[in-house]
C-alpha cells in the first residue's frame, strides 16, 4: 500500500502525492531478493549493483503496489532481473535489475575495515 512517506511530496520540493521513483525502485529491488532468497547459500550475499527503471505511470497514495522480478541471466556471479510493477489499474513501471553473489565473511570484513577507518578519521 502507498503510505505516506512513500510519497515524492516527503522528499521535499515537490508537492505532488504520489509514489515515488525511489520508493518504486526499492519495491522491485527487493522482488528480485525474494526471488533467489531460497537459492542462495548461507555463506553468500546478493548486493544490487544496476537498476534501469521507467517510471510509466502515477501511483496516488492509498493503492496497492505488486513488484515482480524475473531472472534473465546469470554470468557467473553477476544475476540479471527484468522487473515491473503494477498498482490496482496499470503498469506503473518496468526495468531492469543487476545484482552480484559476494561471499559474506569478506564483505562484512571490508564493511568492518570501512567502518573503523572512518571513526579513526574524525
């Protein structure tokens, strides 16, 4: 359901009550997670790294959003998504959806590493 703070008005600047490209981009973002959660390894991370989104059509607040993703590729690691969404009358947006299969343990030691170098800087 469109709630408020999924809103291009609570970005600022724009007083205009309808979903936002963020918003809608993040609703199919996590389709494509959905879709590959149960195919994964415990030891592994999916990290988007690309999204081409049109944005076809308003959504006002109070309607209810479907996103779906659908694998097109993979490449080795590299996992390539269609994605659209439809609320209660129409497509509202189709695009495409790149994400990476990463080994946990060395991306969080990285995130870590990142991390302590920042609280050391300041």
């Amino acid at each position: 359901m469109v709630e408020r703070e999924d809103l291009v008005s609570q970005m600022g600047g724009i007083d205009v009550d309808v979903l936002s490209a963020p918003r809608l981009i993040q609703l199919m973002e996590a389709a494509a997670i959905r879709s590959i959660e149960n195919y994964i390894t415990a030891d592994q991370l999916s990290l988007g790294t690309h999204v081409r989104m049109k944005h076809l059509s308003p959504t006002p607040r109070g309607m209810k959003v479907t996103a779906h993703a659908l694998l097109k590729e993979v490449d080795g690691n590299r996992l390539l998504f269609l994605v659209d969404a439809y609320d209660d009358v129409e497509k509202v947006a189709e695009g495409e959806h790149e994400r990476i299969l990463v080994s946990k343990g060395p991306f969080l030691e990285k995130v870590e590493k990142k991390r302590q170098g920042k609280e050391r800087m300041g």
